[in-house]
C-alpha cells in the first residue's frame, strides 16, 4: 500500500472516531465509545506505517515541509489522545470529539492544503542532527498534549456557559466530565507538555547559536511565537499553582496559547527553510 493511500485511510480512521466520540456525547453508548476507540488505533496505526514507509522511500525526517509537519501533528494529537484515554480512568471518551477532529483537520491540511510540498527536497546535514531531532520531537509531542488541554479547555468553557445560562436541563449538560475534572486534566496536560517545550525550544537554541541555523534566526517570526507561546503557558502554570488561577480565564488563556502555536505553522520563516 502507497504512502498517499495510507494517509487517506489514516483520515478516515480519524474522521470515523470523531463522528463515534461525538455520537457517544450525545448518546452515551458505550459501543460508540468503544468505536471511537477502535478506529483512532486504526488509524494511528496505519498512519505510524505511512511515516515509516515515507522515510524509507526518501531518506528523510517526515518534518521536511509544512506539508509533513501538519501530517506529524495529527500523529501526535492522536497518539497522545490513545495513550490518556488507554490509562486514565474513567476514559475521556468527551475529549475525542474534540482532538480526533483536530487530528483530522491538520492531516487534511497537510494532505490538501499544500500540494506543493509533496516535491522531494535533497537531505541536509542539520536534519541529521540529534539536537534538531530532539527540538522536534519534543515540540510535537508538547503540541499533541497542548491540543489535549485546549480541547478540555472548550468542554470547560462550554459546560460553564450553560451553567451561567442556567440550562442544565437536557442538551450537553451533565454528559460532559465535572469542571473541577476538566481543570484538574488541562493542568497536568499542561505540566507534562511545557518540559518537553522547553527542551524542543532549548536545543533549538543551542543548535542556532553553534551555527545550525540561517541568518538572523532570533528574530524570525517562528522563533519569535514559538517563545511567545513558550510565556503563555508558562504563565498559566504559574498562576494556576501559586496564585491558584481556576474558572474561565485560565481555561481562555490555554486556547489563546494554542491559538499562538498554531500560527507558528502558517508564518512565512526563514529560519526553519530546509530545502
């Protein structure tokens, strides 16, 4: 099987689970969770082959171009999802509605949205480097975790507004986990991905200041909002355990913080060019 065909079976097993888990949020059965679940390792599944099959064909890193960094995302939001959901209990099944679409969105951008970057581009030494290496798996898997965290950020903010309106008759209410809960897994979410952030963005400085990188690298924008998100979350760590930040505004300051480490995807760079 192709890399390409891999890829699309790979978003169908995201796009199934994201239907299934949404299902089971209004329906709460268990044989729509237990689908959701069954798909996202199909397809987590089909999709490691698919990265394991484009290395082999082209000597490369899958991170080469935006293109295959999207792809990379949607493989670690998916794969963090599988590994809370395998061992926390109970399982956040309400939180696979949320990230398995997100899964699905990025592997679509990175499929569709730039055709372009499907062109083999040549090695270069600086991807073989285990620094850089170490800088970008330890940002993908912190941006996994942080999609995590934005999605019970929403399921907090959403079951909060309907508590604030007073309709907690029907609907989503009472089917989505408690928000003391949500809070608590967006923390510790959070208090696992800022250590891998900070040794991405640590061996990427390193790695810039022994001469890995092109040009005036401190002020490319993709550094720039890479620290920028780095502060973010740094704050809301901060102020969620020593001045014991709780309610909505933490929960908006971790979908702002997303929101600026999204972007670090879509801004022209300099940088972080490696073809």
């Amino acid at each position: 099987m192709t890399e390409s065909a891999l890829l699309i079976f790979a978003a169908l097993g995201y796009l199934l689970a994201s239907v299934a888990y949404g299902a089971h949020l209004f329906l709460r059965q268990p044989l729509l969770a237990a689908a959701g679940r069954y798909a996202t390792l199909a397809a987590v599944g089909l999709h490691t082959v698919a990265i394991g099959v484009h290395c082999a064909h082209t000597h490369q890193t899958p991170f080469t171009t935006p293109a295959e960094s999207l792809s990379a995302s949607a493989w670690a939001i998916a794969l963090a999802y599988l590994a809370l959901e395998m061992f926390r209990k109970p399982r956040p099944t309400a939180l696979g509605a949320v990230v398995l679409p997100a899964a699905f969105l990025f592997l679509f951008a990175g499929a569709f949205l730039h055709p372009a970057a499907s062109v083999q581009t040549p090695t270069l030494p600086l991807l073989n480097s285990n620094l850089i290496s170490l800088h970008i798996l330890a940002l993908l898997f912190a941006f996994g975790l942080l999609v995590l965290a934005f999605g019970c950020a929403a399921l907090y903010l959403v079951q909060h507004g309907m508590l604030k309106q007073k309709r907690v008759h029907g609907g989503l209410f009472g089917k989505l986990p408690p928000l003391a809960s949500l809070d608590q897994l967006a923390f510790a979410l959070v208090a696992f991905a800022f250590p891998l952030l900070t040794v991405g963005l640590g061996a990427g400085f390193v790695k810039a200041l022994t001469g890995g990188l092109r040009g005036l690298w401190g002020a490319d924008p993709m550094v720039l909002t890479s620290v920028v998100t780095w502060l973010v979350y740094g704050l809301y760590l901060g102020l969620h355990a020593v001045a014991h930040w709780r309610g909505p505004r933490a929960n908006y300051l971790l979908l702002g913080g997303l929101l600026v480490a999204v972007v670090t995807y879509f801004i022209p760079t300099s940088a972080h060019r490696f073809g």
